[in-house]
C-alpha cells in the first residue's frame, strides 16, 4: 500500500506510508486472495472502523476460524487468533470472560460460522457475550473450492450443487435477531460507509453484536452463477441494493440473481443484559462480588 | 472464601480435582456435563463465583475447548473436565492447545467404552486416545491419579506442568477415582508450589514463538500490545502461517523435543519392591490398587514381585522400563482396558510382557493379577 492518487493535478504520487499502514501487518502483505474478491473491502472497512473507535487498539482482539476470510486475522495488525474451523465464537467467549476489558471480534465465513460452527453461534448469542461477529457471505466455501454451504441460494451452482442447489439457505440477519443479537446490519462490500459506520457502532456496543457482509467471491461463487468477476457482481450490488432499515425478515432472504433485491441496511438496535453483566448482577445479590 | 481448602476432608475424587484446580489458581472453567465427570464442574460452578473464577457451561465439548483456550490466551489457569464421549469431541482443538503452545488442563474420568459405552462404570481405555487422539504428530502428558488425595495432588501439578511447558496437559482419572470418598489433606497455601508460565521480558524484538534455550517460548497475552498473531496454521517464529516443509519440520520438531528433552523431569512413577523382582507389575490409576495388593500376596507365597505404579503415563518412563527389564524376567501390566500401555511396556522391555485386561465396567481384581503373576513365576 505505497501508491496514492494525489489530488488536484491528478498525478500519481508515491507516498510512504498509507494511513492504515500501521493497522495492517505489512510484513504479511500481499495478501492470498484472488482477484476481485471481496475481502480487502471488507478487511480496510475493519482497519478504518478499529481505528476510529475510541478503543485502543492494543485492547482489542481479532479471531477467526478457518476459510478465506478466516485469513483476515492474520493480515490486522492486533492480537489475533486463528482458530479452528467453526470455533473462533467460543474461544472468543473464554477470552472475554477472562478479560472483560477486551473489545473482542470474530470475523469469519459463512460456512465457518454458521454450517460447522453454528451451534455456538446461537449459543453466544443467547449468552449475549459481549463480542462482535462480522460474517462474510460469499454464498460458499471458498477456501475449499466454491462448495455449497449454509447459505447457498436455492438454484445456485456451486461444485457441490451442479444440477442447482435444492437447500434452503439461512437468512442470517433474521436468525441472529430471533436468538438475542442486540445489533444487527447487513451491507455490501460496495457499501464501504455504511459498512464501517455500523462497524463502529458494533464494536462500541455492549452485547453480541452481528454484522452480516454480503461479498463477491468471483472464484468460487460469481463465475459459476453468472455474476461474472468481482466488479460485475459489485455493479449487481449498486442495482440491486436497497437500504431498508424496518424490512420485514422475509424480505431479506436473498436469491442472488434475476431482479430480486438485495436487502441491506441495520435491522436491530436494542439492549439487553450482557452474560458478564448478569452474572455480576446474581453474585452481587449472593455477596459474592463487593 | 478460600481458594484453598486447607485440612483434613473426607471427599469425592471428582470434588478432590475441583479443590486441586482451585489450590492452582485455577480460575476459569468451561465445561459440558457428563457422568463421571459432573461432580467436577458442579464443584468449580460453586466454588469458581467465591474466589473470583468464572464457571461457565457451554454448548459442548468442543466449545468448552475453545473456551478453555481462550480464557488461557487471556491469561488465566484454565480447565475443563469431561469423560470419553467429550474426550472425543476435544481432539481437535486439543491439536489447537499444542501447537499455538497454550497451557490449560483437561480431566477425563474414564469411564467405559467406545461410545455411550458405561457411563457410570469405569474404564481406562482412553489411554492411547490421550497420546495419539489428535491428527498431527505431538507429545502428550498426563498424570493418572490412584486415589482422592491424588485427584487433589495430581491436578495440581498438571496446572504447574502445563504453565511451565506451555501445552494441554491431562488427569487422566477413572470412574471408580472419581467416584470414591476417601481422606484428602489439603495443605496450607503457602506449602503449595505453582508454577506460572514464562513471559516476554521486554516488548522490543520479541517473537511470539521463538524458544529460548529450554525449547519453551515466553508466552505475551491478549490486550498486552505485542499484537501477536496465533494460528492453528504451521507457523515461524514470529507466529505467522507459512506453509512449507522447513517450517513443518522446525515447528513439530520443536514442539516434540521441548517435551522430549524434559521427559526425565516430568515423568514420574513409584516402585515398590521392584530391586529384586523377578516379575515387575506396572500398573497406574485405579487398576494398580489390585495390583499392589496382588504384588503383595505374591511375596507373601514366595514370589519375588514387584510394582511399577505409572503417574505420569505419558511421557512414557521408558528409560526405567528399559532398566527393570535388565533383572527382570516378564512385566505383567493389569489395566482396565484391552491391553493399551501393555504395548508400550513391550516396547521397552526386552523379555516377555503380559497383560491382564479388563473391558471395562467395574475393578479389575487381585486375584486376576495375582494369577497372571503365578503362571510367569513357573
Ligand atoms: C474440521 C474441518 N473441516 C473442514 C475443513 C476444511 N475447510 C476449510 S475452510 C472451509 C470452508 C470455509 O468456508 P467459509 O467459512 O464460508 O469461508 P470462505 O472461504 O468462503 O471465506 C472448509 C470446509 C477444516 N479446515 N476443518
Ligand atoms: S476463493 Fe473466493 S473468497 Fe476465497 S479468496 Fe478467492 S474470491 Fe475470495
Ligand atoms: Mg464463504
């Protein structure tokens, strides 16, 4: 990250540092994703967002499990944890217990965090443990090679579904608001302000938080659905997107093709007591807190 | 209250293990019910609230895992304890604890198996599965007690074995351990010894998974500004993935010889009568109370017998197997599984090795050992 467009004169210059240098673990830089992928997007959103929030950064802790975005924990210049697949939700739980001082964050992917680890998902949830869960959904298992997961659209192609997938898929801002999520926002990758903002409000809130980031992986997901490389997915995204914060939860399935919208938008915004605040609350009563 | 529970208790084996997590420092729990487990985590759910611990009962065993690694990333003496249905289902995140270098304990009450299996009766079949259940080559630890007091006694020293070398470390008790009530002497705080583990000096230069000269690496917590990366990915120095065969190469063997060269530091057994003996029993955990005591009426008829009570089953004594092994003429090894650490005593002891086996489902019996003992005496 050395090139910055410089203004006025429209030349290019070199600079030699970019604002978020320092937020990105240079040494690890290129990063493994493909071409048009969505999860630079995604990963500067998280940079910007962690930056700006009034946490300091050595307070805060990334985690992940295992896939494409599983990777990005690797690339954010915080402590950060990669785990094992479909498990980042409960490590993160023991290390906020522990530590309740830290802003703790899970990114990670939607076979990750909702095929193989979703049982801890809901749990967390449920707990409200004070952590954030941003989930990329590309519709597939990346790493592995474009194979259908939790959240493939019915009829979509993947290397698993050829004849068209026939599961129903999740509808994940609806899932994790039937469970207790205190905070819930979907957006595209090409909805970087948004995005941000509401990664900004997710890591300053209280409770379990949960950030749902719609993202092309062309390799495993577009080409095969004919969404075509990154950017033509992204200029899907401009047509179809629509903002609409009080959508019922039926209009945020997804079916990723033909004229059907692309609902985004934040959908809940509400407190609850935390697990750490509920279990302060009874011990107190008990005398066993002073 | 007290974390340590200082005099002299009539207690539950399971109960004994809470109490010796507790006198560790032990101060987070993550767990999932399961007899013969139970008694454990219900102790730590009352116990942890009064010195400042947490208890906390997650969705299963695999998150009680995580959970447990998390709360240890963060600092704290962490534990879980479970029996062999959620043995099973830790394996892979106990991979996830030996190779991101993370000390934490696990207790497993044994009990019978495979599957549902028995389980409120004992066993002691999951002695293998302790050392090679995980995929990936590693070196486990484990400390098998043979009575309450032990529960106590043994827990700890998993905690400081853990802390010092900076892995999962197990009790690998059984059923009939856990479930008995004997007399337990919980010493004064001050005559316990704890071990915490090694931490980064200063902030400059450090890398994360450089071992100093013991092999061990200091260990920098989460929210201390090193801005540390760890991963389950094979990894260098500094913490990072780098997936080629040097790296392999430099990592598991690293991880191997820091258990490997301590070996002789951490293994631990006791012996009774073994200077003379013909017939060496080793045994461990709840087996080797009848195999003391059918050790003991051999004597008595004139055998010349001997006991190898096993503490640490992994790593394996080896070095003293191979030392009996040069006066005696067989071991025989009773152990309530189908013959499991009897393997690894063949393989370092030249003469003959019989074992007395049991499937499973209550005391494997003196009279059993006492008999295997009398046909190798002929
Ligand atoms: C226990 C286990 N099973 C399977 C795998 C193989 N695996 C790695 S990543 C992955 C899927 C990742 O999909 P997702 O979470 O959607 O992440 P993406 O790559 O799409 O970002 C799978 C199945 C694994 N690492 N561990
Ligand atoms: S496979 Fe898909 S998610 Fe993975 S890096 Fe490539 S484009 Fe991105
Ligand atoms: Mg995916």
């Amino acid at each position: 990250m050395s090139a910055k467009g410089a203004g006025n004169e429209g030349k290019i210059e070199t600079v030699e540092e970019h604002p978020l240098d320092h937020i990105l673990r240079q040494d690890r830089l290129p990063h493994i994703w493909c071409p048009g992928c969505g999860l630079g997007s995604a990963m500067t959103c998280f940079a910007q967002a962690i930056e700006r929030v009034d946490i300091p950064l050595k307070k805060q802790v990334l985690l992940s499990g295992i896939g494409c975005t599983g990777r990005i924990a690797g690339y954010v210049n915080v402590d950060s944890y990669h785990t094992t697949h479909g498990r980042a939700i409960p490590f993160a739980t023991g290390l906020k217990i522990a530590n309740p001082e830290l802003c703790v964050t899970v990114f990670s992917g939607d076979g990750d965090l909702f095929a193989i680890g979703g049982n801890h998902f809901l749990h967390a949830a449920r707990r409200n443990v004070d952590i954030n869960v941003i989930c990329v959904n590309n519709f597939n298992y990346g790493m592995t090679g474009g194979q259908q997961g939790p959240t493939t659209p019915v009829e979509a192609k993947t290397s698993t579904t050829r004849y068209g997938s026939f599961e129903h898929p999740f509808n994940l801002p609806y899932l994790a608001a039937a469970i207790g999520a205190v905070y819930v926002s979907r957006w595209t990758t090409l909805h970087c302000r948004h995005l941000e903002k509401s990664m900004e409000k997710a890591l300053q809130k209280k409770g379990f938080t949960f950030i749902e980031i719609i993202s092309p992986c062309p390799t495993g997901f577009g080409r095969p659905n004919k969404l075509g490389e990154g950017l033509e997915e992204l200029r899907y995204y401009r047509e179809k997107s629509v903002i609409k914060n009080d959508a019922s939860w039926d209009e945020l399935e997804l079916h990723m093709r033909g004229e059907e919208p692309v609902v985004v938008g934040d959908f809940v915004d509400t407190e609850r007591p935390t697990y750490l605040e509920l279990e302060e609350q009874m011990l107190r009563a008990k005398g066993l807190m002073k | 209250m007290k974390a340590v529970l200082t005099g002299s208790h009539f207690m539950l084996g399971d109960i004994a293990c809470a109490e010796g997590a507790l006198a560790a420092g032990c101060k987070f729990f993550g767990g999932y019910p399961i007899t013969p487990a139970t008694e454990t985590a219900e102790r730590m759910a009352l116990r942890l609230p009064q010195v400042g611990g947490h208890y906390i009962q997650m969705e299963d065993e695999i998150g009680s895992l995580a959970a447990v690694l998390g709360a240890s990333c963060a600092g704290v003496k962490s534990m879980t304890a479970t029996s062999g249905p959620g043995f099973s289902l830790m394996q892979e995140n106990i991979g996830l604890g030996i190779v991101t270098e993370t000390p934490c304990v696990i207790v497993n009450v044994q009990r019978g198996g495979p599957s549902t299996g028995l389980p409120t009766l004992a066993g002691q079949a999951d002695m293998m599965q302790a050392k090679w259940g995980s995929h990936g080559d590693y070196e486990a630890i484990a400390y098998v007690p043979n009575s309450c007091q032990e529960m106590f006694d043994f827990t700890i020293k998993a905690f400081n074995t853990a802390e010092k070398y900076r892995q999962p470390v197990f009790v690998m008790a059984d059923e009939i351990i856990g479930h008995m009530t004997e007399r337990v002497v919980i010493p004064g705080p001050k005559k316990i010894k704890l071990v915490s583990r090694k931490r980064p000096k200063r902030k400059k230069n450090y890398l994360p998974f450089k071992p100093d000269k013991d092999l061990i690496p200091p260990m920098a917590l989460a929210g201390e500004g090193y801005g540390i990366h760890v991963t389950g990915l094979t990894h260098d120095a500094r913490g990072y993935p780098v997936i080629d065969e040097e790296t392999q190469h430099e990592m598991v063997t690293r991880l191997i010889e820091k258990i490997r060269r301590h070996a002789p530091k951490i293994w631990e057994f006791e012996e009774v009568m073994t200077e003379d003996a013909d017939i060496v029993v080793v045994s461990y955990g709840a087996a080797s109370r009848s195999a003391g005591r059918a050790v003991n009426i051999a004597r008595k008829e004139g055998i010349k017998a001997g006991l190898m009570r096993l503490i640490t089953v992994w790593p394996f004594p080896e070095k003293r197997i191979k030392e009996l092994a040069e006066s005696a003429k067989a071991f025989v090894v009773p152990e309530i599984n189908m013959g499991q650490i009897s393997r690894e005593v063949e393989r370092f002891a030249s003469g003959r090795v019989l074992s007395v086996t049991h499937a499973g489902g209550g005391m494997l019996s003196p009279e059993a050992v006492l008999q295997k003992i009398k046909e190798v005496a002929k």
